[in-house]
C-alpha cells in the first residue's frame, strides 16, 4: 500500500514528529521537507509520499509512545488529530491519499509542483 500525505508549510515541524512516531530512525524528522506543491488557492505544501506496510493506517491513529530517538510528543499528536484520509488538500489539515500512484495521488489531494523560478 502506498501513502502520500500533503502537509500544510505551518505544519511541517508537528508532521515530522509524527513521522518520528511512526518512522524507524532519527532520519525521519525529515520526512516533509521544502513546501513545493500549491494547491489552487496558492497555499503552500510538502509533500511525502511512501509505501507502507500493512497496518499502517491502524499504527498512524493509534496511542503514539515516544521512539528510542526522541520526539515532541504534543506536536506528533497534533499532527495525528489533523490527518484526514481521502480528503483535497488544505491548509488546516494533513490530507492523505491511499491512490497506488503518486501521480494520482497528487491530482486526488489537488496539488501541483511550484514551477521552478515561480
């Protein structure tokens, strides 16, 4: 199963804690980097898109346990209670898609690469 999650810029540090949370390294503080994609409205987003194992969806909603790496746990938390499955992006969420395709999975959360020198 794949993944791909669209993550508001202003929610980038609390989604990488999540990532901490659900990740298997120190490495995954990293998991949304630069807010290269806008949606039509022009809100900015990164983007981080992965294949997971099964039980991943049951692993990302459960009760989150800081990993052996550290994380901030109120911020991984936050970035938890705002994730949305099959939802168009927007700014006060984390939208995911579940589409095979990264491709499809962009076009299903709305969004599109900023155009370099834009």
């Amino acid at each position: 199963m794949r993944v791909t999650i669209a993550c508001p810029a202003h929610m980038i540090a609390d989604a990488n804690q999540l990532a901490l949370c659900l990740g298997l390294g120190p490495d995954d503080a990293m998991t949304y980097g630069q807010p290269i994609w806008r949606d039509a409205e022009g809100n900015l987003y990164a983007v981080a898109s992965a294949t997971v194992p099964t039980g991943f969806a049951e692993a990302a909603t459960a009760a989150l346990s800081e990993p052996a790496w550290g994380a901030d746990l109120e911020a991984a938390a936050r970035a938890q209670a705002a994730i949305l499955i099959g939802a168009t992006a927007t700014p006060d969420r984390l939208a995911a898609s579940l589409a095979e395709s990264p491709q499809d999975a962009l076009a299903e959360l709305g969004l599109t690469l900023i155009a370099e020198g834009a």
